[in-house]
C-alpha cells in the first residue's frame, strides 16, 4: 500500500522566491498534517486538517505560510516569499482521524534548502 | 519550560545492553502517549503506543507514570538495528495534536 507521498524529495532556492510543497495523503485518512524540522527546534506541527478542513494552524510561523488542502487526497504547504530561516525538513503525515491512539503516518519529508 | 522533555543523550552501549529513556510532559491534560522512533534522515514513525497500565512488545517496554508526568521506554538486548533517536510524543486533549519530544539519540556499538 501506498503510504504519504511528498514531494518534492529537496528543493533549494534562492530567497524570496516562492516554495510549494505537496502531500498525498495515505488513501481514507481523514486528518493531515503539516511539520517542520530543524536541529535547533525539532519537530514542530505547523497546521493539520480534519476532513479538509484547517483545524489549529496557530503553528504556522508567519503570513508568508499558507497551507490548502482542496480535497481529500491532495495538500500544498506554500511559503511566498521564502528566507534563508526556512531551511528545514518539512513532513507531512496522515492519520485516520484525529481520535485518541491513532498514529500518524509521515512522509518521507521535504529537505527545504533556502540560499 | 518545554511541553515534552528528553535527554537528548547521546546513550552510547553495547550491543546486548539494557537501555532506558524517561521523559517528562507538562500539561496533565494529555490524554494519549506515544515512543516513535527516527533513523538518520528518515521519517518519524511509530514504536509503540503507551498504555496506563504498562504495555511490552518484544524486547520494548513501556510505562507511564500520570502522577508524576512521566514517561520510559526500555529496550533489552539492544541490537545494532536500535540505533536511532527514539522520539517521546504527547496528544493533548484528544486533539490530534501531537507534540513531540527533541528526541534521545541511540548508538548501540558492537
């Protein structure tokens, strides 16, 4: 079975620029979410999504984030514009719900490289 | 203060040791427990969940402690395949917001 499925594998770009960031969602699951990675802060939840619907997003650090999710099997993180402070692992991951005990399955994540 | 707390070690041992990381949570309303675990440049993914009553699978044992916040996974016989950094994580509220732990480092030698 197809788990979460990113992309792209690594992006680097020059500042200002705009990032997109995609996820697909294991097939059924009803909650999404949105993380970011970094050796300084660890693994921090941006925003998550119940039935496509943005539930908390008080993670997202700033108004240059926005995060979609138009259907049940599609999400973009998007950053406009981008800065170096960005750099980061950024993963998505799925779960069934958002109910006690389900776990979340993760992608293999997004290396975000902002020159 | 951090709302989960590990040592983020790194726990260097030999291959057949007994090992054992704790971690602490802050918020007394967390209602969901779990060890995930992170090889170098992966995913994060599930070990194991934790139970009030104490929960084993294989060689990893895991307890919470609701009185004292407090949380451990235990892994016996540690082969060279546990390295890794074992991540402690929280739901609170039944949110499905997940807070995780920076993470203990692993390195078992041979």
């Amino acid at each position: 079975d197809a788990g979460v499925i990113q992309s792209p594998r690594h992006e680097v770009t020059e500042m200002g620029q705009e990032v997109t960031l995609r996820c697909k969602p294991i097939s059924g699951h009803n909650s999404l979410f949105w993380y970011r990675q970094t050796m300084m802060r660890g693994l921090e939840l941006l925003i998550y999504f119940n039935n496509n619907v943005p539930i908390d997003d008080s993670g997202m650090p700033e108004d240059r984030f926005s995060a979609k999710m138009p259907n049940a099997s599609f999400s973009t993180l998007k950053i406009q514009p981008s800065e170096p402070r960005d750099s980061a692992v950024y993963f998505c991951a799925s779960s069934l719900s958002t109910g006690q005990n389900q776990p979340q399955h993760f992608g293999d994540g997004t290396r975000l490289s902002i020159l | 203060r951090k709302e989960v707390e590990q040592d983020p070690g790194p726990f260097n041992v030999p291959e057949g040791a007994t090992v054992a990381f704790n971690c602490t949570y802050s918020n007394s309303a967390s209602q969901s427990f779990f060890w995930y675990r992170q090889d170098c440049r992966k995913e994060p993914k599930l070990l194991m969940s934790v139970y009030s009553s104490g929960n084993e699978d294989g060689r990893f044992t895991a307890q919470l402690n609701r009185a004292s916040q407090y949380i451990s996974l235990l892994i016996r016989d540690s082969k060279l395949s546990d390295s890794a950094t074992y991540l402690c994580v929280v739901n609170v509220l039944n949110t499905g917001k997940l807070i995780f732990g920076q993470g203990t480092t692993l390195q078992v030698k041979p």
